[in-house]
C-alpha cells in the first residue's frame, strides 16, 4: 500500500488542477491506521488479523507493507 504523505497529497492535487493524459494510472494513498480498521475481523479469515510490518523509505519511494497474521 502507498502510505498517505504531505507530499504525496500535494503531488495528488497538484495533479488534478493541471491533468495530463500521458501519466501512469492513478495511485491512491492511504491511511495506514485508518485500513487497520476498515479490516474489518468480518472480512477476515478466522484466526488472522492485519499487521503493519516496516515502512520503506528510499528517496521518493515509499511503500507500507501490510501483513495478515495468525492470531
């Protein structure tokens, strides 16, 4: 998942005032927390539960793996 950032959401503005058509398919941040919740145990195979393991931040990238864990 593509963890929501300041910068990110500037980029994610900045880009709906002055669209182009040759960009690569929109990416949508997101609250690491907030999907935690969302994840609901309904939706969930028995016995697991969502984790989030360790941000990767490398220059402009940065990525927030999400793990289903046994309980």
């Amino acid at each position: 998942m593509a963890p929501r950032t300041r910068l990110l959401a500037a980029m994610h503005t900045v880009g709906r005032i002055f669209p182009r058509g040759n960009r690569a398919p929109a990416l949508q941040p997101v609250d690491a927390e907030k999907l935690l919740r969302q994840l609901g145990s309904d939706t969930l195979p028995a016995g697991f539960a969502p984790r989030l393991l360790e941000r990767v931040e490398s220059g402009f990238y940065i990525s927030q793996p999400v793990e289903l864990a046994r309980t």
